[in-house]
C-alpha cells in the first residue's frame, strides 16, 4: 500500500495501531523481531591488507615487481650481493599502494554516513504513554510526535498536522521547507513525485517549524534512504580512462618483452646453430643480453610518475577549493563531456532573496511582510546581522534589514498582543500587534490569491481605495507574471482595529482586509555560474541542471543561465517516469533540465548519457544525490552544504560549493592530463631508444650497456624531468578546445609516430656516442676483437651512458610541447630546469664518484670526452625544432 493515496485512518488501521496510544510494548517488541532495527545495513569492510594488496592488481604495478625480479636474478647469475635495484622498485611499488588506500574511498564510508543521519531518539507512544525510545528501536507502525527542530526518524505518514514544515532538500533537492498535510492524495499518472507527497515525512528530513504527529510506515533499508543505501552498494567503481589506457599499454608492453626476448633467443640460436643449447655459457649470455632488453622495455618509474603527477595536481587543486579524494579523478575531469548539476545550492546561493515589490508603499509593504514572520535578525559581534528563522521568513526579515527596518528594532517597537498562526489550509498567517503610538494593527502575509479573498480595499498612491474586480484582476496577473519568472510570491494585507480583538481565530481576523502589495523572492544564482557555464560551453561541455525544484523555477533558472532556450529542453519527473531507459537514451540530448525528479531518476539519467558514451560528472549535495555521485565517471560533492553521505561518494568535493570551481577543475584536469601524456611520451621514447640501441649491439656482437645501467636511467634520471613535465603549465587555449575522447588510445593524435621517431633518434647518438668512446679507448673501429669480450669497451659504454642520459635530459625540453618550439613557448618551468641540474650531478656523480663507478662498471672519461658525449646528447633539440616545424606545415596544410 503506497500510504499517501490513503487516508490517515486507513493507514493506522493498515499498520494495526492506535493513533492515540500506538503501539503496545509486547506489539513493538514482536516487530522489531520482524522488521529488524530501525537502522541501515552496514557494508562489510575489507581488512587493510587487502586494500593495500589490491593495489598490486595494476599491470604496471606487475611490471614493476617483474622488474624487480629480473634484477635479483641479474644480480644472482652475475654474483652481485648489491640490491640497490630491487630495494628501489619495490619502493616505488610500496609508495604507490599506500597513496592508493589512504587516497580512494570505500563505499561502506558513505553507508556509515546515512547511518548517523537518523535520529538518535525519538518521541513515541508506547501503551498510550509518550516516552523517549532509541530511532534503532521503532518499528512500523508506532507512532512519533515531531517539533521544529526534530530529525524525522523514519518514513511516516501525518496523522496530526500544526503548520508542520519539513526541510526534505537532502532527498528532494528542493530549496523550500514543504508545507505537510494529512489528506489522501491522488495519484499523478502512476504515482506522485516524492517532493509532492505532502501528506508523508522521510528519514533524513528535518522538521522546521509547527508540529504534528505521524505513524511509522517504514524502517530502515524499507526507506527511501534505504533505497539510496542499496543503490550505493549496487553501484561498481568503473576505470578511468586513464586507467583503461594505462592498462592497455601494460599489455602491449608485455607482449613486446616476451616478443623481444624470444627474438633474441632465435637469433642466438641461428648465428649458433644446434650447438646452442648445449653451450651453457652462452645460453646464459643470451638469457643476460633478453635480461636487458626487457628492463630497457619496462618504463619502471611510469607509475609513479603517474601517481606523483596526479598527487601534485591534487594539492595545486586543493588550494582552489577542489578537494580530489580520489587521484584518478584529475585526469577523468580533463575529459568530461557533460555535467549534471544540482541547482540548490550549486548553481543557485540556496538562499530565498526578496528581488521585487509590489505596492504603493514600498516601506509598509516589506515592515508588514517582518513583522508577519517568526524570522528573527540576529546580530553577530562584528556588527553585522544575519536572518535566522524559516528560509521565506528569513528572506522577508533580511529585506526589511537592507531598508534598515532591522526585526530586532520592529520586534521592540511593535508588540505582537495576538496572531492566527500560519495552517497549510489557509495558506496564511496573521498578528496583532500594539504600534508604538499605541494604536492596534493587524499584519496579514500568505499566498495572494488566497490574501486577496479577504481583502475588501487596497492601499494606493492617493490612500485607501475600494478593491475593485479591475484592480483584482490586475493584481492576479501581476502575481501570475512573477511567478512565471520563478519568483515564490507572499501578499501582504493589514487591518486597523480600535482595540486589541478578544478573538484571535482567524475566521475573525482575517476579513475586511486592506492589500497592501506583492513581495517575489527567489534562490538567486550565483553571480560567477553564468561566466562559468558559458566557459564550459566553449570548452565543448554539456551542462545539465537536475533539480526537486518546480518545473517553471527550473526553467526560468535554465534559462538564465543559458542552459536552455525554451521550456520544450525541459522534462518532469512524471514524464521521465513513462520514458523506457531506451527512450531516454535515445531522446536524452533533447534535455538540459529536469525537474520535480526522485533519487532513482538521476541515477538514470546518468546512465542514459554515459550509454551515449559520454563522460559524465554529476555535482550535489543531498543524500538522493548520492546514487548517481557514485554511478557518474566523475562525483562532485558539495563540502558546505552537501551531507557525509555525499561527500564520501564523490570523487572530488568543492570547498566553496561553487560551480566555478567545477570549471576550473575541468582545467587544470585537462592540463594534467596533458602533462602526463608528456611524461608518457618522455619515458616511452626513452624506453625504445634503450631497447633499440641493445638490440642493435647485440645483433652486432657487443654490450652497449648493462641492465643496472637502465634500470638507474629508467627509474632515477628520467624520474625527476618525467615529474617536471607534470609541473608544466597549461597551454593556450586549453579551454577552447572540445573534450578529448575518452577511447582514444594513449598514442592517439600522432603520439605514437613520436614516440618511434624520437626513440630512434636517441638511440642512434647513443650508439654513435658507444662507437667513438671505442675508437678512444682501442684507436680503432674494428669491433672484431669485442666478439671475444662483448664487455671489453668499457669507455664506449661510460660514454653511451652518458650520452643516453643526457639526451633524455635534452629531450625532456623538446617535451614541454608536442608541437610548439620550446623556443616560443611564453611559460617557464624552473621545475624542469631543476630536475636537469640535479640529473646531472647525479650522472656525474654515477661516472666519476670511483667508488660509484666502481660498482656500475665504468671508465674514467677526460674533458674531451665528456664534452662529446654532452654535444651529441644536445643534438636532440635541434632535429626535434627540425621535426616539429615539419609537422606544423603538416597540420597547416590540413586545415587550409
């Protein structure tokens, strides 16, 4: 039974209580029995070993514990006792998994969350007594009494209703506290939107003014917060794009070591013919020879580079309001195509504002609307003041303050002698109250339609005049016009007595009524939204707006805001509702705006962009948000006004509640993004100049250079200008150009070509550095005799190292752009600069430091030398300058 389509009577007699004496102890006690407690099922958590050890399941992470064992069975074939190697890859790997458990959250937080958002006691009849039970302990059918100020326990149905308003914004998303009822409703099509069913209270609403009594009808998961609880628990955590790239280039990699090693093998084995297998020696010089193809291959410091990256892009964002919980979330930000906005509270202020009045006395019109409220001014030790009180009330009060008519002043001034308090029936409320020249006055606000009924006269320029069907008829289309523009509208009416009246019904107060005016208010929008939406509209970026709020609100803020050009781009809750999931994806570019919706709706529309493949971000702040925060590639969580449930779905939350700063974030994704692509590319091309340059030499006979050399490139020269390039500032006109595709490769956009021709260019000054460091140290380039020693030129591969270390550290330059000379870039990067300095000490220190040089097998290089390898590691830049001026014709020539 849906209790809001039945009576009050009906449902208690449904649930078997009483509605004066609820529910008996030994009846409850056998519920609770049946029902379970009153409480949301908590998730089950994963022990920390487990977190931690999930983290190892990245390919990369794989790859680099593969590394790691490659190394320790180097070190045992060649009977090294030194470490070093392994020790600083599983580092890399232990530093990883622990930014990854302390950074990501778990669901179970977000279900721990909604827990503490019941009620912790609640005022119940139990054997016809009204006593004080924990929330955990009720059970369907008790029934509750509720004051301004109580958390709602669970979902009721009003029984007993005094002026009863619910703050349900948490679940419906709308701004407004609802006015409650008792009688049945009827049903909107198939069923009436939670935000309209006026007649029931939910869990995780607040009760803010009046009181009522109402019967229990559901309890824990059976709520409507349950409902978000499960859809919590339902919802998977999907990869990034990122990730899914990453993962991606894990297997290739893979597959290339496997491919590369069995490549070298069959070479061995044809330049050997059938004697190779049973030559020992040479079977493990082969095996050492694939050894260093495969950690040339390996980019061991990518990950980490990544996490580093993103972790730096976490703290700059931090420090503009954006707090990333999860470090995938930068990069996913950089491609999201369409944004799900809540409207309270993050397009608008979540704040009722007075923007117009209506009547001919400005000053009487907004000193009635204050004093006809319970709103109250309230001073704070700096001076200023600030509305406290129900949000329309708080408005008028807060108005009346800018005409420096502080409540605080009228309150003392005017003493309130009697009212008619404020009953959804009537839709009004009325006080007496004693003027300071001792005269009685009688202040009416309400709904106009309803004020104007018990009006017979209406305040002019000239004074009192007779209310006319003319005049009427012009105040209800000026009421209608407002409301048209989303304003809620309140009319206000006085009345003058010749003492105070003995009768305060308001059948006797409220007659023979003088119209004093019209007062519209409205959730205004933030003032920086507009600039903000247009900017993500430049930036090839969809923004939705989702809201509880009323259709025509919605509209006219839609409106306002350039979401949407006309009413038809709008759709209700009620018509998503007869819309299969195949209809709404097919139709779903046809909206910007929804209105009037429910918990599930949102979760829905999410889906249906992202089957459009499209990445969504959705923003909000309520508990019905919750489902869809998670469902969404990117969760945006409101840090002021949003609950915990919120806040531990999401992927980021804003400390400033600001969709600005949800542009900005777009941002600063897309540079980080980019900025990792060039520490990809970087790496990756250095990776293929070190796989090149073994391959080759071992083709012609000789080592070039030793699998601990690599290893102390891969994971300590090129980490630190890799890291750099993730220091990098954004490129012009980052934000004019259209998200990037999500399933584009991480070689999309010619990266790939890059990669292979950098990668080349590295690796032939690397060889022709090897070669002249032979020449120097033999006086001869006949390699004949190194057939017998592959490991006899040790000048050549000092200086192949050097050289191959300093060119990545060129190259990392060339990186700074794609396209554009490094020599017109207008930014700098003194990150970059630093990390060249400090390669190259480190590199000095790994050559000429004789203990160090020792251990990594190197020779002792003069000036000469040094200043050859150094030149030909700077050649990169020029046939780099050379390449990219290439390419720019290229693209110069496609666009003409």
């Amino acid at each position: 039974m849906k209790a809001y389509l039945a009576t009050a009577d009906h449902v208690v007699q449904e649930q078997g209580t009483d509605a004066a004496r609820g529910l008996t102890t030994t009846e409850a006690d056998a519920r609770l029995k049946k029902f379970g407690p009153n409480e949301l099922e908590k998730a089950e958590k994963d022990p920390l070993w487990k977190r931690f050890f999930a983290q190892m399941a990245d390919p990369m992470i794989i790859l680099l514990l593969a590394a790691a064992v490659i190394s320790a069975v180097t070190g045992a074939v060649q009977g090294e006792s030194d470490i070093a190697d392994v020790v600083i890859i599983l580092f890399v790997v232990i530093v990883n998994a622990v930014l990854g458990v302390v950074q990501e959250s778990k669901a179970e937080e977000a279900l721990e969350a909604l827990q503490k958002m019941a009620a912790s006691t609640s005022k119940v009849y139990r054997d016809g007594k009204l006593i004080d039970i924990k929330s955990q302990d009720l059970v369907p059918g008790d029934v509750v009494v509720l004051e301004a100020g109580d958390a709602v326990p669970a979902d009721c149905r009003v029984i007993e209703c005094a002026s009863m308003k619910v703050e349900e914004s948490a679940l419906t998303g709308e701004s407004v506290p609802v006015d409650k009822a008792i009688a049945a409703l009827e049903a909107e099509g198939d069923d009436v939107p939670l935000g309209d069913r006026v007649n029931m209270v939910y869990m995780g609403s607040t009760v803010v003014y009046g009181r009522g009594r109402a019967v229990v009808v559901a309890t824990g998961m059976d709520t409507e917060m349950g409902k978000i609880a499960d859809s919590i628990n339902e919802a998977k955590d999907e990869l990034t794009p990122l990730q899914v790239k990453l993962a991606e280039l894990s297997k290739v990699l893979t597959i290339a070591i496997i491919a590369i090693c069995a490549i070298i093998f069959v070479v061995d084995w044809i330049k050997h013919g059938m004697g190779f297998w049973g030559d020992l020696d040479l079977v493990l010089n082969t095996f050492m020879v694939a050894v260093s193809l495969a950690v040339a291959a390996i980019p061991e410091g990518l990950v980490a580079v990544v996490t580093i990256v993103l972790s730096l892009g976490v703290t700059k964002m931090s420090k503009e309001a954006a707090i990333i919980r999860k470090l995938t979330a930068v990069e996913t930000l950089g491609c999201t195509q369409v944004i799900c906005s809540d409207k309270t509270g993050t397009l608008t202020q979540n704040l009722m504002t007075v923007v117009r009045h209506e009547g001919a006395d400005e000053r009487e019109l907004v000193k009635a609307m204050a004093l006809c409220s319970d709103a109250q001014w309230v001073l704070a030790e700096d001076g200023t003041g600030q509305a406290k009180g129900e949000p329309t009330e708080a408005a008028l009060v807060a108005d009346a303050a800018k005409l420096d008519m502080p409540k605080t002043e009228l309150d003392a001034e005017y003493e309130r002698v009697g009212e008619a308090p404020f009953d959804s029936s009537r839709k009004m409320m009325s006080v007496v109250l004693k003027a300071p020249d001792g005269s009685i006055v009688q202040y009416t606000k309400g709904a106009p339609d309803e004020v104007l009924k018990c009006c017979t006269s209406y305040l002019s320029a000239d004074g009192v005049k007779p209310l006319t069907d003319d005049v009427r008829e012009a105040i209800l289309d000026e009421n209608k016009g407002m409301a048209n523009e989303a304003l809620r509208v309140l009319c206000a009416a006085r009345r003058p007595w010749t003492s105070a009246p003995t009768d305060d019904s308001a059948e006797n107060l409220e007659q023979d009524l003088t119209y004093l005016g019209l007062c519209g208010m409205i959730d205004p929008v933030r003032p920086e939204v507009g600039p903000s939406i247009a900017e993500a509209h430049d930036a090839g970026i969809r923004v939705v707006m989702i809201t509880g709020d009323h259709v025509d609100t919605a509209v006219a803020i839609g409106k306002e805001l350039g979401i949407i050009e006309n009413k038809k781009q709008a759709l209700t809750g009620a018509q998503l509702d007869k819309m299969s999931d195949d209809e709404l994806t097919a139709r779903i570019q046809d909206y910007n705006v929804y209105a009037r919706v429910q918990p599930e709706h949102k979760t829905r529309i999410v889906e249906a962009w992202k089957k459009q493949d499209q990445i969504v971000a959705m923003t909000g702040d309520g508990v019905n948000d919750a489902p869809s925060i998670k469902r969404a590639d990117i969760g945006i969580g409101m840090g002021i006004t949003g609950t915990d449930v919120t806040k531990n779905v999401a992927d980021m939350v804003l400390a400033d509640d600001n969709f600005a700063t949800i542009v900005t974030a777009v941002g600063e994704g897309r540079r980080i993004y980019d900025n990792i692509r060039k520490a990809i590319q970087f790496l990756l091309s250095s990776n293929i100049a070190e796989v090149i340059a073994v391959f080759v030499a071992t083709l012609i006979g000789f080592v070039i250079l030793e699998p601990v050399h690599l290893l102390w490139i891969n994971l300590i020269t090129d980490c630190f200008p890799a890291l750099a390039l993730g220091m990098e500032p954004e490129e012009p006109g980052i934000m004019k150009r259209k998200p990037r595709n999500s399933k584009d490769g991480i070689f999309a956009g010619g990266m790939g070509v890059d990669v292979v021709f950098q990668g080349a260019v590295i690796a032939l000054f690397t060889l022709i550095s090897y070669f002249i460091g032979v020449y120097i140290e033999f006086g001869t380039m006949d390699l004949a005799f190194i057939a017998e020693d592959p490991h006899a030129g040790l000048e050549g591969i000092t200086m192949a190292f050097l050289t191959l270390s300093m060119i990545e550290m060129f190259h990392s330059f060339n990186m700074r752009s794609a396209r554009q000379s490094i020599f017109k870039l207008g930014s700098h990067n003194k990150w970059l600069w630093g990390a060249f300095a400090l390669s190259l000490v480190l590199t000095f220190v790994v050559i000429e430091v004789p203990p160090v040089a020792e251990v990594f097998g190197f020779a002792e290089l003069d000036f000469v030398s040094y200043m050859i390898a150094m030149g030909l590691a700077s050649m990169i830049i020029p046939i780099m300058e050379v390449y990219k001026a290439v390419w720019r014709a290229v693209d110069r020539r496609k666009a003409a």
